[in-house]
C-alpha cells in the first residue's frame, strides 16, 4: 500500500525491482491500477492486500437463508461491522467488514423452469450502496439453477463496475439437465467457471476498477468438474475457494482438508461459520487458530 501512495505521488517516476513483481505484463497493469483504479478500504487496490474479509451471508429478500435480510441495511452493516471487529485484535493484518447478498436464489418452483429466481437490480441497490459508503464490500452471490453462471453475472454488471463489488459462484445450486433442487447436489465444470474468470477480468480492465474477488463455494470434491484447469492467471481477480461444510469443527475441518487438496496455484481459501448448523460454532480466536492456513474470507451463515 504504500507503493499505491507513491505511485499515486505528482510526478513519481518508479524504479520497480524484484523477482516477486512478475512479468512485465502483470507489473504494468498493477501500476496502471495502483495510478488509476479507485481505491478500496485501507488505500488498497488488491482485494486481500494483507487484509481479512469478514462477511454475513444472506438473502434481503428472503432472511430464512442467512443473516442479511433479517434487519433493514443500515442495521445489518452495523452487525457485519461489529463482526468484523471480532476478528482485529486475532489476525496482524487490516480487517474488512463485507456481506455476500444472494441476488439469484434457487427455487423449486415446478413453473421456474430456471430453477432460479434473478432479484430485481433496484432492490439490491438499496443494500450496495450504502455498503459502499460505509467501507463494506459487497460480493453478489448466483444461485443458477439451469442458467449458466455468466449469463447470470451478466445480469448484474451494473452493480458489478462499482469499486467495492465482487462476485460468487455457489455450484451446489448449478443443475444438470433433469436435476432438482435438494434432490441432486448441483456441480457445474470448470470452463464454465473460467468463462465467468474471462468476462469479469476483463469488466475490470475495461472500467479500470480495482481487483475483484471471484468466489467459488464448494464442500464436495466433484462439485467443480475438472478443477485442476481452473484459470488463476488474471491478476484482476483474486480467485477463493470457499469451503462450505457444516457440523462439528472435526467434520467441517475435514471438509476442509480435501477441499484444499491438489488446490490449484494462486487459490486463496474461504472459510464459513453456521451460526445453527454448526455444533458448536466455533468462535474467531478458534476459527484463527484452528484453520489452516488462515482463511482469506470468513462468512457468517
């Protein structure tokens, strides 16, 4: 960050040294975002910039499916805020509150042949953006159903090319032709994933916004279909593995273990606390010490 700073200086002229910078390529991106791009909480342009993100999951249109939706916005990111100062004084790193607002919600609706209901933009706004002005991120999560996970995305570019957006795909809800909900566990292939890699990278580079964070929930082994060709080369994206397990801290670390197994390069790991299915919860020094590696991304479901 403070590289962002000087970079940020009237008429810097950097000397850039070190094998850890990477190509060439990757590099002059960088400094063009770090010169140009807005910047994030904590004077940062990279999403996990030694920063923790803290989220509360959920759906404003339908509470039963999380935390958010079960107080106005105001209310809920003063909650998500108060969480994410559980975790201050347990990481040495910054902290940033975040919530993931589902805005596709599977259904099970016989007369959805989508299986997926796509929440109306204007009412997800009212959540976004007074997010934004309180320094929270914001990841949009899909539920798709029988759509594909970039047509969807596509849906919500216009909340998507503000600075503090991210995005999440959730497989578990991604059906196979003559698939139901709760009847199957969704999965969907990894070109499918890289095709969503592809687009957002480049929304990115083209709106000269900040890193994003692509997140992708997964608790089973062949939720993601060929796994090992998952695209982790856009530096405009920060890539998260989210592991979704609930139960005992024995089982969920399980879960955990082979989630991470073969885990591709580059991958950051996501961890998720069930405030009822979970038996028992644990709390953040536990969540901190236990885990490892530490989670990039905490969410409360």
């Amino acid at each position: 960050r403070p590289a962002v700073a000087a970079l940020r200086a009237e008429n810097t002229r950097p000397l850039l040294l070190g094998p850890s910078l990477g190509s060439q390529n990757r590099l002059l991106s960088r400094v063009a975002m770090a010169r140009t791009a807005p910047l994030l909480p904590h004077d940062r342009v990279l999403v996990f910039d030694d920063t923790m993100l803290v989220a509360h999951y959920g759906c404003q249109k339908y509470p039963e499916l999380g935390l958010l939706g079960e107080k106005p916005p105001a209310e809920a990111i003063a909650d998500i805020q108060a969480r994410a100062t559980e975790y201050a004084d347990q990481v040495d790193h910054d902290v940033e509150a975040a919530m993931e607002l589902i805005v596709t919600v599977a259904s099970g609706d016989p007369k959805n042949e989508k299986a997926s209901q796509e929440l109306r933009l204007t009412d997800q706004r009212a959540w976004v953006e007074p997010a934004g002005e309180a320094g929270v991120h914001v990841v949009l999560d899909l539920q798709p159903g029988h759509v594909d996970f970039l047509t969807q995305a596509k849906i919500y570019e216009r909340l998507l090319v503000m600075p503090h957006v991210s995005l999440a795909l959730d497989p578990e809800w991604r059906l196979k032709p003559g698939q139901k909900h709760l009847e199957q566990i969704g999965s969907v292939d990894v070109e499918e994933v890289n095709a969503v890699a592809d687009w957002l990278a480049d929304l990115v580079r083209r709106k000269n916004l900040p890193q994003k964070a692509l997140v992708i929930h997964q608790f089973t082994q062949d939720m993601i279909r060929n796994r090992e060709r998952l695209t982790t080369t856009h530096d405009e994206l920060a890539i998260v593995l989210h592991a979704d397990g609930h139960g005992a801290p024995t089982d969920k670390l399980g879960t955990w273990a082979r989630v991470r197994t073969d885990l591709p390069a580059n991958v950051r790991m996501g961890w998720k606390n069930f405030l009822d299915e979970d038996t028992p919860m644990m709390s953040p020094a536990e969540t901190v010490e236990r885990v490892d590696p530490v989670p990039d991304l905490v969410t409360y479901q």
